[in-house]
C-alpha cells in the first residue's frame, strides 16, 4: 500500500491529505509520525482532492514530514465470549490489567441496518427492579427506551441500578448488560468500576469507558464498539442482551466538535444537520430478528442542557426512540430517588410487555389509575397554594394526600431495593385503600374484588428485600 507524505493541514482532530487514490469512507489510517510514533486515523471525508482523516490519539506532533497509509478496511472489533466480565477504553482495548482478548472473529463496528420485514415485534418484560419503570412505563426487551437527565440528577445511580438489576423474571436465559460510558471524569470511571465489581454485577457485564480525557474522536466509536459487541453475543451467542449508553450528550458534542473542525455549515444549535441520521444509525441497532433467539434492549441516558426537553438531542432521540424516562430536578430536591416524573414520561410498547402471562392481570388498569391520581393531585397542590387545603372538597384532599403518598412509597425507593413486580403493584394497591372504590373509575369491577383492600405490602416489601441482588 502506498504511503503519502501530503498532509496540506492540520484543524483540531482532523489531518488532511491531498493528492491521494480513490479512498472509501470510514476506511482505517495508519500515520507514522517523524519521530517513529504511529497513531491510528479513520476517514471521515473524501473528495477528488482531499482526503480528511480524524485521528484517535491526537494531532500533536504531525507535520508535512508524517507519512499517511490508507489500509483499505474499515475499524472492527476483536469479538469473543472471553469480553464477559472485562473492562475496556472506548476504542474496545483491555484496561482492567487483563490479558489481551483472543478474538474469536473481528466485525465492523458499523453494523449493518435490521430490515424492517425480518424485525420481530418486542413483546417480553424485562423487570428492572424500578417500581416507576416497571409498573408505569415498563421496559419491554428489543426495545430503545431513553432516560431524559439533567446535569447533576442521578442517572448514572439509576443506570448502574438498572445494569445490577435487570432480568426476565420466571426466564432462565443467557441476559447480559453492555455499559458504554463517553466522555466521563476519572472519578465517574472509578465509582463504575467498583460498582461492578463489588456487586458482582461485571461477571454478566461488558463495559466500556470513554473517558473526558481521551480524544473526542474516540467518543463517536466508543456506543458502536458496544453494539457491536451486543450484536455478537446477542445474534451469534443467542443472549438477551441491554445496552446502556452513557452520555449520549457527550457523544453528540463531540459531534459537533468534528463538525466544526470540518468548517461544515451547522445546523440547530450549533450542532451538524446529519445528527438525527448518526443518532437513528446507533438507536435503530436495538432490536430482534425472526429466526433468531436473542435480542438487544437499549437505555440511552442524556442529560438535556439547561432541563430543555425541547433541546436537538432529546428532540431528535424523542423521534427516534419508543418513549422517554424522564428524571425531575423537583423531586430530587425532595430527596426523593429515582426522581423520575411518570407524567411526562412514556414507554409506547409497554402494552406489548404486561399482561396475565407476562405479569399480572391487573398492571394495565393499576398503571393507569396511578396516572390519574397523581396527576389530579399534583394539579391540584397549585390550588392550596391559592386558596389553601380547607378550601378542597373531602374527594380533592384525597388525591392530595395521595400525591404525596405516591412520591413517598411508590416514586422512593433504596439504590440497592430490587423490586418485583408483583411487590411494585402491590404498593399501588395499598395507596388505593384510602379512595372509595367507586373512585378508582380507572379499575374493573373485577379487579376490585380481586386486589382492593388486601393489604399484602409489608410480605411483598420483606420478598423484594430479600431479592436484592
């Protein structure tokens, strides 16, 4: 292969070349730096004239002496089953002091697009061990459920509870969890990797770390390397498998850093107009195929820049994706955790996943009147605030009282408190036994003589702490 000594400038991450044979997009680089350093690229442009590469470890030190070589494939990762229980960069390298990994096969980190007619329909619950996921915008396997954040909420506690968690109750199966995280501080890295470790949780796991440190470049590749991985094990090894991807705001700054390297014309906000193409292309990785035994559940977190639900990234991923989880700053500052705001949230395949044979008969209904309760409550504290509690009727003080007891009991739970589902409905029946049954118009007559009243939570509390994983 030919090598080329025609590096006409340097921008930021990005080296271009001049003059060159006819290069393919994504195509990997080697550059062999002056002082015998080489470094690794990948294109990202290419044009009659140019050729634009963005190199991994950096610019510094290229200059018109660097030689470039264009080695006519694109980046694959080195797959194996031996990936379980290990620790790697962004760039899919061993850091936790292992030995290297010896790759059963390398697969193109690109994928390749499910075709719509072979993508089987997701219908199998996956229990988090969350009441506010599982009851209320439950989590079904196969699908993208993204969870909205704000800079300084917990969604990394409530993505490493969910990965400890996680499981297809009354289903013994393979179920791995993939944990990619971009652009984290050391200090995030290292609550991760003992997180995993100490709750035995990365015996099941794969993780991935990109750290803020590392190149920006690396950040684009780090949630392909972990979907590549979930398409091995899922397709090829028949495991269920969830991917958590950790902080998508990360990856899609550095997105617009590239771009702005590129001196491409930008779009909203700043950030490059093929956003929504390069968000769909990782979101649209999730999924099952007919024929095939295994899946890939995603939960992509990101934090929306100034709690702006109306922000490009959770705008764009909100088209893309099937529902949102949405964390509210107003319940942390209750102290309460996981903050998440079931109004405003929405999981549009939860239908699909609850019922008699996959939960329980009553989840639908019970779901629904929780709805109604809290939402009349919440309504209904901007009311005492004007005309103050006195003022309510016996129906309205009720529904606020229960607003207050739903955050409490049902919203609050422990970090380590894994929740089953039947424990997770059990305490929604309970907030009901303070409203008359005629007012639950939410729930069948038939439900009612079944569940109301029966007051099984301190045995369903006790079974769920013994659960804890």
């Amino acid at each position: 292969m030919k090598e080329y000594k025609t590096i006409t400038r340097v921008a930021g991450p990005l080296v271009f070349v001049g003059k060159t044979e006819p290069v393919g997009y994504g195509e990997l680089v080697k550059i062999n730096l002056p002082d015998g350093e080489v470094k690794k690229g990948q294109v990202l442009d290419t044009s009659e004239d140019m050729v634009v590469v963005q190199v991994f470890e950096g610019t510094a030190g290229i200059d018109k002496k660097t030689r470039v070589k264009f080695l006519g494939e694109n980046i694959k990762l080195p797959v194996s089953k031996d990936m379980m229980g290990r620790i790697l960069s962004g760039a899919g390298e061993p850091i936790d002091d292992g030995p290297e990994i010896i790759p059963e096969k390398r697969m193109d980190i690109l994928g390749a697009a499910i075709n719509p007619y072979t993508r089987q329909s997701p219908a199998d619950f996956i229990q988090t061990g969350v009441s506010t996921i599982d009851a209320t915008n439950t989590l079904v396997r196969g699908q993208k459920l993204p969870v909205f954040s704000g800079s300084g909420l917990p969604h990394n506690e409530i993505a490493l509870q969910i990965a400890r968690q996680a499981t297809v109750p009354g289903q013994k199966q393979n179920f791995v969890v993939i944990f990619a995280a971009m652009g984290i501080t050391n200090e995030e890295a290292q609550y991760f990797i003992s997180d995993f470790e100490k709750t035995g949780a990365l015996e099941r796991s794969v993780v991935f770390l990109n750290l803020a440190d590392d190149p920006a470049v690396e950040r684009l590749v780090t949630p392909r390397m972990a979907l590549t991985a979930a398409e091995y094990l899922a397709y090829e090894h028949d495991m269920h498998v969830l991917v958590i991807l950790t902080d998508l705001t990360n990856y899609c700054e550095s997105l617009r850093e590239i771009g702005a390297a590129r001196e491409e014309v930008p779009g909203r906000r700043g950030y490059p107009g093929y956003m929504y193409t390069d968000l769909a292309m990782i979101y649209e990785r999730a999924g099952m195929i007919k024929g095939r035994k295994g899946s890939i559940t995603q939960i992509p977190i990101l934090t929306m820049p100034g709690d702006d639900i109306t922000h490009p990234i959770p705008d764009l991923t909100g088209y893309i994706t099937e529902g949102q989880i949405v964390l509210s700053r107003e319940l942390h500052r209750k102290n309460i955790y996981p903050p998440v705001d079931i109004l405003p949230s929405l999981s549009r395949l939860m239908n699909a996943g609850i019922g008699p044979d996959k939960t329980r008969d009553d989840h639908k209904q019970v779901s629904d009147q929780l709805y109604a309760n809290y939402a009349e409550g919440r309504d209904l504290r901007g009311l005492v605030a004007i005309v103050g509690e006195e003022a309510l009727s016996d129906r309205d003080k009720r529904l606020l009282h229960f607003a207050d007891a739903f955050e409490k009991e049902f919203v609050t739970q422990d970090r380590t408190e894994n929740r089953t589902i039947f424990g997770t409905l059990q305490i929604g029946w309970d907030l009901f036994k303070d409203i008359p049954a005629r007012e639950l118009t939410r729930i069948s007559p038939e439900l009612k003589d079944k569940y109301y009243g029966k007051n099984k939570s301190n045995e369903s509390k006790k079974d769920d702490k013994n659960k804890k994983k």
